[in-house]
C-alpha cells in the first residue's frame, strides 16, 4: 500500500508516518529511507535530531540522496516483499535531483521520481512517502525555486493521487484526504 503523508515544517508529519511505519511492519523489516544531504551545521543537527527521534523504533536507515529506484536492489527483492519503507522526504530528493551540479540537464523530474516510488511501492508491502507544503508562504522566488515548487505541487497531487492513504498532519493532527 502507498501512503503520503503531507505537512508543513514542524507540523509532526514525522512522527506521525514513524509510527505508522512501526504499526504496519509488526516484526516483518523496517526501513526508513533518508533523502537530506547532510549539509552543513544546520544539516547536520536536523539529521541528528531525526535519528535521535526515531531511535529505538526499528528502522533500518538507508541513505539515498538520488535515483531512489535503486532502494529495492540495496534492501534485496526478497526483504522488499514484506518491508514496509519510509521514505523521507520527497522535498528533499526532488532538491537533490534538481540541483545536482553533476547532471545540469536534469529538466522536469515528475516522472522520474513517480516511476521509482511506483517501482518500489510496487515490490514492497507498505511504502510511506513523507513530503512538504511550502505553497503558502505568499513571497516571490526566483525562478529556479519557483520551478522547484512547481515539479514539488505536480508530484504531490500526483502521489496523492495513486495512494492508497493521503493524509495532511496540521499541528500534530492527522487530517486525511
């Protein structure tokens, strides 16, 4: 089953698909699957607050910071088929791919990015897509970051669209749609 879980910074989205992660998975494998480079000192202390948050719980981390169809061949297809996977976040990835100074000719990455999260929901029992709301802010960006919240607005009603579960967490609270 996919499910997507939505929210704006700080709204416990989190915690809220952590423990829905650790509810479907009842002792079959846990991963949960980390999207943000560790950048900077910033970065660095919102990775180690979300490790810290999560300990205890199971999960087994996995870094994947681009290309995220290669998570079933990194857990094993024999592992996929009753693992329940975390993946935080879509945001995040989308950025990564966008913005990778590596490959300058990266364009609309929608598909790409639905093609490898079908590819896994697909071969796993239970996959749980964390992403952002950052349309609300009202401010004028540069057009670099508008085509960014562009592709991030086409990705979330996208998955929104083929979840099984979609569900907003306003201030702690789960508000399914």
């Amino acid at each position: 089953m996919l499910y997507v879980v939505t929210g704006v910074s700080g709204s416990g989205k989190s915690e809220y698909a952590e423990n829905l992660a650790v509810q479907l998975a009842v002792g079959k494998p846990l991963y949960y699957v980390a999207t943000m480079e560790p950048y900077g000192q910033e970065g660095q202390a919102r990775i180690a607050r979300h490790h810290k948050l999560r300990a205890g719980k199971g999960f087994e981390t996995i870094e994947c910071y681009r290309n995220i169809a290669q998570i079933t061949d990194r857990i094993g297809e024999e592992r996929m088929k009753e693992a329940t996977v975390l993946l935080e976040c879509i945001s995040n990835l989308l950025a990564n791919e966008m913005f990778d100074e590596t490959d300058a000719a990266n364009g609309d990455l929608t598909d790409k990015l639905l093609s490898g999260m079908s590819c896994i929901s697909r071969q796993c029992k239970h996959l749980i897509v964390v992403t952002n709301e950052v349309f609300a802010d009202g401010i004028e960006y540069a057009p670099e970051t508008k085509e960014y919240m562009r592709q991030l607005g086409r990705l979330n009603r996208q998955l929104a669209g083929m979840a099984d579960e979609a569900v907003e967490v306003v201030y702690g609270i789960p508000m399914g749609f």
